[in-house]
C-alpha cells in the first residue's frame, strides 16, 4: 500500500501542474460518515469536508442511490433539451428562499462570473449601462479572470493583469468606505457573509443591512456570494437570514451536491431580465447526474434537520475550542457560524499545526498561516465533535513549544 502512494506522488510530481504544492502525504481509497481511509489502512477524521464539499460525509447510502439510479439511465444530454432533474432542482432552490429564477453550471467561480455578468446586463438591457463592480478587501470569489478580479486579495490578481475593469474593493465591514463608493454607475455589490478564505470572517449585521440599503437608494443590485455558506453550512439554509435581509442574486455551489461539482446562480424576477436567450449558457451545467445528486442533498438536509443539526454541532465545537483557548494560549480567537469555524492563532504555525493534526488523524485546513479552519460534513454529531476537540487538545499539548 506505501507502493501506491508512492507511485501516486510520482505521477503527480511527473505530470500534473503544480499548483497545490507538496500535498499531504496521504492517497485516500474510501470514505465512510465523517471519516476517510488510507491507502495505509489509516482511518482519518473529516474536518475539513472537501473544504465545505461533502455535506452528507463520505458514500452517503441516499446520495450513492441517486447518482448511481441516474448514472444507469443517463448522465448528460444537452440543454437544447427540457431536463426533468434540472426543472426540478431550480423550482426546489426557489422554494428555499427568495429567488424566482435559476441558473445551474458547475462551480462556484463559475457561479459568480455568471451573477456578475447577469447584473452587468440587467442594466445594460434597461439602456442605462453601469460598469462598477464593489467588492471587499479580503474577499474570495473565484479564480477564473473576472472572479479574481473582484476577489479582495492583491497576491491572487497581480500575476494575472490586467483583469477586468471596473472593480473597486473596499474594507470589509467599513459601512462609511461602502457609502463613498457605491453610486449610480455601480451595477452590484458582492458580497460574502462570512468571508472563508481569508481566514473565516463574519460579516457585521450593521454592515449587510447597510450594503441593501445603499443598494436600494442607488439602484444597485446585491449579490450574496454564498458558494462556501449555502446549503445549511452556517446553521441557517443562506446565510442572509441571519442579517433579515434578501439579495438580488446569491450563488451556490460547494455542499450543493455533496461532492459532485455544480454551481447555482439564484435571482428575483427582475434581476433574471439582465439575460435574455443567448447570452448565457453551460454544455455541462445543470446536467441530470448534478441535479440528481443535488436534489437528494437538499431532500436529506430537509429530512434530518441538517440546517438544525448545523447550528447546535457548530455551537458546541465553539464552545469547547473556546474552553481550549483558556488552556492553550497558541489560540487567539474562535470566529465564524454554524460548522464554519475559524481558528485564529497567535504565530504563524497554521501549516505545522495541520500536519501535526493530519499525523494524529484529523483532517484539518489551514488559511494562510495564521488561521485553521474547520468545515466539517453537516452529519457530524456531537459524538464526533467531542472526539475532535480530544484528540485536537492532545495535539496542542503534545506541539507545546514546538510549533
């Protein structure tokens, strides 16, 4: 079994582009619940979750049903033809929330390319067009050229210009830079509610109230990038009803189908006008297998309450790393909602931590070097929780100086 990890790491040295870096030392065969195993035999727990991917864990016995039971009959067909699936999932999507309209591809940078086009349209089809997009410093919303040109992190757009005009970035949580900046030529303001790759910041409930009112008072359009807080991740379905307000358009993607790739862009009636037929489209996007799949996720997270299970499992890890904190002072602060969970550090030993952990069994991620995060299977129980937080307190106190 060492052969095929191995023999793994030399093929992917050999062929494959080198843009994840040296990876963890590990070659998964399977998966069960919240837990992976090694080609090794060792058995490791799931903190991570395909980074907010896998909200039903691992060969969840419902969602290997579904695709299989689709794959069997057919996985694609094109969208020049009705897909009962595909139909199915968006009048399901509208029904969650406050969208009229859906658009289905297959990820979240595609997602978010697609709500920016979309509300770039809807002014330019009203004959008034507006080219300014606002974003926030620190913000992710995608590595394709658009999406990266509205994320809030100079490292990611530099190696890349010059990008798409017409982005301006402000603080997060700053309401007074937002009010300077969002004005009759700004078509959206994008927005994450909890910005995840920058380290797992929740965004004020003063701010996001602030973001729809100025919008309302210019025109704007609101997007709620919620490609990594959709889908029950923050202990409510969207995130945005924790702030009492709704967008004009949200995207999903990531927990959307526990694991095969889709992205959603939702939007009011209104907002859908900015694409009329032929400015838009996907070959794979919406297809009958990612609809399926998604359509068991959000059936299995309505009947075993994962929304529900999300907010009580999210508070308790909370608590308990919180009582870690008063007896490791390697941790700063406990930040974030539902089973989104930051862990803010007081040295730079983010990555050391996180192979300390992966050597314990516990999967973990790391945002820069400074923050772990957690985004563990929406399944998890209290159970599992608790053995986390055991097993991540040994670590700590075995680390001690070390790291």
């Amino acid at each position: 079994m060492e052969k095929q990890l191995e023999w793994t790491m030399h093929l992917d040295d050999t062929y494959y582009m080198n843009v994840f870096g040296k990876r963890m030392p590990v070659v998964f065969t399977h998966g069960k619940g919240v837990y992976l195993f090694s080609s090794e035999d060792k058995k490791y727990l799931d903190m991570i979750g395909g980074i907010a991917v896998s909200s039903l864990g691992h060969a969840h016995p419902r969602l290997v049903r579904a695709v299989c039971t689709q794959a069997r009959k057919f996985i694609h067909c094109s969208n020049y033809f009705y897909i009962e699936k595909q139909a199915e999932l968006a009048r399901k999507l509208c029904d969650l929330g406050f969208a009229d309209r859906v658009f289905l591809c297959n990820s979240g940078a595609e997602a978010n390319e697609g709500a920016i086009k979309l509300a770039r349209g809807y002014f330019y089809r009203q004959g008034a067009p507006r080219p300014k997009i606002v974003s926030a410093d620190r913000s992710f919303h995608g590595r394709t050229m658009t999406t990266i040109a509205a994320t809030g992190q100079e490292k990611m757009r530099t190696p890349f210009e010059p990008l798409m005009p017409g982005v301006v970035h402000v603080p997060y949580n700053d309401i007074d830079a937002l009010k300077k900046e969002v004005d009759k030529t700004t078509c959206a303001v994008i927005i994450e509610m909890v910005q995840g790759e920058s380290g797992v910041y929740p965004a004020d409930l003063s701010y996001i109230r602030a973001i729809r009112s100025i919008c309302d008072s210019t025109g704007a359009l609101l997007i709620a990038d919620e490609v990594q807080t959709g889908v029950a991740r923050t202990g409510t379905f969207f995130a945005y009803e924790q702030y009492g307000i709704t967008p004009d358009i949200l995207t999903l993607a990531k927990g959307l189908a526990g694991g095969v790739p889709i992205g959603a862009v939702l939007s009011t009636q209104e907002a859908s006008t900015g694409f009329l037929p032929g400015d838009h489209g996907s070959t794979f996007g919406g297809n009958p297998l990612a609809c399926t799949a998604a359509l068991a996720v959000l059936d299995e997270v309505d009947r075993k309450n994962l929304v529900g299970k999300a907010k009580s499992t999210g508070a308790f890890l909370v608590k308990k790393l919180r009582l870690l904190a008063r007896k490791h002072e390697i941790i700063e602060e406990i930040r974030g909602a539902g089973l989104l969970i930051g862990i803010s550090l007081k040295k730079p030993v983010a990555v050391a931590l996180k192979k300390k952990c992966f050597e314990a069994g516990l999967l973990i991620g790391s945002v820069g070097d400074q923050v772990i995060r957690l985004a563990p299977p929406l399944i998890l129980t209290r159970a599992q929780a608790a053995s986390f937080i055991t097993t991540f307190d040994a670590v700590l106190t075995e680390s001690g100086s070390t790291i």
